[in-house]
C-alpha cells in the first residue's frame, strides 16, 4: 500500500531524515519511535505530502505520491493529529462529517446519508452521544476519538496517527488505540502511529520503525526490533524487559483478543420472552446447584411497550420496584423511564464484585443506553469483567449489540437470538462448560 525508498529532507544545512525506508501492507499497524527531535513529525509531514522530500521517493498503491493531487491522496489516507480546535463552533457531527470533504466539489454539500453514515461511525467509536455537543468543548479524549472517527469516515484504507494518546488518560489512550487495531484486523486499514510509548508500540503494533536522528535505527517485525538494547539506546536510558510474577500490570482486557472472562449476550426485542427465559435459566441453575449472581429485571408490558419494571436480586430474591415509563425522553439516561434510588441502589449492591465469587455467573437484564453513556450500572460492568474466569450472561437489545461488545472490548462473545429454537439448551450449556462444571447431559 505505502513504499517509502530512501527519503531524506533538510532545511538548509541541516538534515532531519537521511536514508529512511520502509514498506506497509493493508491491514499493518506500523509504529514509529523516537526520542524527541528524532525526525517523526516531519517524517508524517513526507507521508501525507504536506512536506516534500528532498530526496527519495514514495509510492501510495503503486502511484508516486508527488504525483497525486491533494484530493487523491486525501481519498486515500486520511490524517489524525494530536489535537485540533477551530474558531468555529462546529458540532462534534460536523467535525466527522468534514472528512467527506475530498470526495465532494466546491460548492457540493454533504448528502443526507453521509450524515447518516458518519453517525453510524460514530456509534461504532463510543461517540455518538456528542454528535450534537460542540467540538471546543469536548475532553482531549473525547476530540481524539472525533478525529479519529472523521479520518475513518474519510477513509478507511490508511490511517496516519501523530501521537494519538497524547495527553490522554487511561482509559481513552487505549480506547483511540484499541479501535484503530480493530479497524486494522475487521476493513484491513494501513496504520502508521507515532508513539511515544514503547509498551504501547509492544501491545498494538505489527512492525515498528526506530528513528534515530533522523536515521532509522532498526525496522521490521516487532518482536525482532523491540529488544531492550534497541529502546535503550533509542531513549539513552537503561531499559529492561522484564516480568515479575508477584507484581500486577494494569492494561484492558482484550488488547491483545484475549479476555480473562466469558460473555453470552441474549438479544431479543421488547416482549420477546428475554426475561422468562432467564427465569427458566434460574430454575435450572438452582437445580444444578450452580451459584449465580446478577439482576433480573420483569416487567409489565402495555400497548407492546414495557410499562414498569421491578428489579431482582438473583442471589437474595431481594425485589423492588426499578422504574416506570414516562414517555418523556431522559437526556442523561436516553431512556423513557423514570428509575427509583431504591431499584438503583439494589441493582448496584447486586453487581459488586466483592459479593461474587468466581464460581459464580453473573447475569444482567438488561444492559442499555444507560449503561454504554455510564449511567445505570455501567460503572459496575468492567469491574465484573476483569475477574479472571468468570462468565457473564447479558441482555442487550439486538441494535445495541454491536456498541456494547466495542464499549467493553468483547473478542467474539457468544450471541443468541431469543427465537433460537434452542435458546435455553445453549444457556445451559454455557452457566455449565467451565473449570467448575461438566457438562453431565
């Protein structure tokens, strides 16, 4: 996709890339490392044709990028710097939809599916809830994944990042990182990032270049050019890899496609028997003498729509009323219904992980909008999940299922429909196919 053959450029007398070289193929995440003044930021301005190099040449797909003009090489790579404000109080919307701009004439306005569409990639990206809030105002995090939603929008064949977790914090830097992985293994986009994190470049990157004022130190496949003598001399201080058995290293599950728990999601529309499902799972379970914890939430439908809604304490039976309808539509919760303190206060005393075991499935009716905007019980989600070994079984709405496995970074959950003819048979087997339990039947 990308051939970058001996570039050099300089400014006057002084040379700030000599000799660099390096190739990526669709769907490669390729980091580039460096201590401060190495040559990165002007090596991205080479990539991108913002800069051109004295010497050397670069080839996009096989076409010499000196060749393309800006439109063409914008349809083809699309750029997400550090950080971006405007002197315009542009929507985060607006923001996303602007990277249409290079498909587009001059005087051509966005249709009105590409509005959808850029929605559409920003629900994917955990952002959609700002569409409407203005750009200036949003967290460092927040405009990352904005732009980051934009350049996807713009196109999904290359990406070039310029410190992409800059100043942000834990969860937002592998959030950014997180989805442009995913974008590499699920549309097979290009990735180049400048990190400044050498673990980061650790968890997230195929190949890696090293530059070393100016000059490449080492490129290739990570695991050959991440040695401790490399990052050593890369950063002039003593690194070391290392693992210690006794200390905890604190990154989120499924960086790596690796998860530490199991989750079953049970999707179904309003009234389609979800709940009386999961009563039956209960029975049997109990049955079986297998422990469960979680909410179970019945409800009272009316007119096709749920009414009211008590809420269960699976491992108590403690019950009280959770909420009601008020066809009123919450801004903070993106719900209709009204929820007592009582019905809250239970569902989060229900979901602590200091009161499961890790014997224990824990199961939630349902999870929501609420929960994806961290209202209702989104804070005691994670928490639950990071319990090694543990299994889950959730309720989610079939069009939210897709932004709740990216929400919480979930690798292939199992998902069944509630009209499956054998629904049940397959919760069974799930509460009963772990370390604790065998499968008798």
């Amino acid at each position: 996709m990308l051939k970058v053959f001996d570039i050099s450029f300089a400014i006057g007398d002084k040379l700030l890339l000599d000799n660099v070289s390096f190739e990526l193929k669709p769907g490669e995440f390729l980091a580039i490392l460096g201590a401060n003044g190495a040559g990165k930021t002007t090596l991205m301005n080479c990539l991108c044709g913002l800069t051109r190099p004295s010497n050397g040449s670069i080839s996009l797909n096989q076409r010499p990028l000196s060749d393309m003009s800006r439109a063409d090489v914008a349809m083809q790579m699309a750029l997400v710097p550090q950080q971006q404000e405007t002197a315009f109080a542009f929507t985060a919307l607006e923001m996303v939809v602007m990277g249409r701009t290079p498909f587009i004439s001059t005087f051509e306005s966005p249709s009105e599916q590409d509005v959808i569409d850029a929605k559409s990639i920003m629900q994917l990206l955990d952002v959609g809830r700002l569409a409407e809030s203005d750009y200036n105002r949003l967290s460092g995090g927040e405009r990352q994944l904005v732009l980051l939603a934009r350049a996807l929008f713009q196109s999904n064949r290359l990406l070039l990042l310029d410190e992409p977790t800059n100043h942000l914090d834990f969860r937002h830097r592998y959030q950014v990182l997180s989805q442009v992985k995913r974008s590499c293994i699920e549309l097979n986009t290009a990735v180049i990032a400048i990190l400044h994190d050498p673990n980061l470049a650790q968890l997230y990157a195929d190949k890696v270049l090293l530059l070393e004022d100016g000059k490449v130190l080492n490129y290739g496949e990570r695991d050959v050019v991440m040695t401790s003598r490399n990052i050593s001399r890369l950063y002039g201080i003593p690194a070391t890899s290392y693992q210690v058995a006794q200390t905890e290293f604190f990154i989120p599950q499924n960086v790596l496609g690796q998860a530490p728990s199991k989750v079953m999601i049970i999707t179904g529309e309003s009234g389609s028997g979800k709940t009386t499902l999961l009563t039956e799972l209960i029975l049997q379970c109990h049955k079986d003498d297998i422990p469960l914890a979680g909410i179970l939430c019945p409800g009272e439908m009316k007119d096709g729509q749920r009414f009211s809604s008590d809420i269960v304490d699976i491992a108590t039976n403690e019950r009280c009323l959770f909420g009601h309808r008020t066809g009123v539509l919450d801004k903070k919760t993106k719900t209709r219904f009204s929820f007592t303190e009582q019905g809250m206060a239970l569902g989060i005393k229900a979901l602590s992980p200091k009161d499961i075991h890790i014997k224990t499935v824990c199961i939630i009716d349902e999870i929501g909008p609420m929960e994806l905007n961290g209202q209702g019980f989104g804070h005691q989600i994670a928490p639950l999940l990071a319990m090694a070994g543990s299994r889950h079984i959730w309720v989610v709405r079939p069009n939210l299922v897709s932004q709740v496995c990216r929400h919480w970074s979930l690798h292939n959950p199992q998902v069944v429909n509630i009209t499956d003819t054998d629904v049940l048979k397959k919760l069974i087997r799930f509460v009963k196919h772990n370390q604790h339990y065998t499968e008798t039947k």
